[in-house]
C-alpha cells in the first residue's frame, strides 16, 4: 500500500476511535446512557492512543499535529451523522485550511 494511503487510513482510524470513545463517554454522562457506554468508550479511546504508534514518521509532534486537521474535518462529519449538526461555510472553510496543514505537514519536502 502506498505510504501517502496508509498514513490517511491510520488517521482515519484513529479519528475514528477518537471522536467514537469520546461520544459513547459524552452519551454515558451527559444523555444518562448506562455505565457501559461510558467503559466501552474508554476502551475506545486507549485504541486511539496505539493507532497512531503505526504511522511511519518518528516525529509524535508531527504526527500528532497532521491527526489534529484530520480530527477537524471527521467531528464536523461525525455530528452531521450522529448529532444533526449542520456545519456553516465557515466550518467548512476552517476544515479546508485544517487540511491543507495536515498536507503541508506530512508531505510537504524537509530539510535534510
């Protein structure tokens, strides 16, 4: 598999788990769903800590900083999904920016 699409599938991976963890732990204290919403999210959410380890870049600041534009982009996703939200032209726009970064920063050419 070409690196450029294993680095996006691990990001969404790992977008996946984390905005998941976190909404089954928001629905376990905020929408009063049962406790084993809230434990299964945890596990969720240590998935995402490891999904991340696979990518190839040695650098945690870079690669946690790439995840971040592509975190942007899957929350306004996942509340359109699961919450109704509507994103403006202003989200959409900030999520374009996000995404140039995550570009920039992964695949932009380095010194040395």
């Amino acid at each position: 598999m070409p690196e450029p699409l294993r680095a996006l599938l691990l990001f969404a991976f790992a977008g996946l788990a984390e905005i998941g963890g976190g909404w089954l732990v928001w629905q376990w204290l905020r929408e009063s769903r049962p406790w084993p919403w809230g434990m299964v999210g945890g596990l969720v959410l240590v998935a995402y800590g490891i999904i991340p380890t696979f990518q190839d870049s040695a650098h945690f600041g870079r690669v946690y900083a790439a995840y971040g534009g592509v975190f942007i982009v899957m929350s306004l996703v996942w509340g359109r999904l699961f919450d109704g939200f509507e994103a403006d032209r202003w989200d959409v726009l900030g999520a374009v920016v996000a995404l140039a970064g995550v570009l920039i920063i992964c695949f932009g050419p380095r010194d040395g």
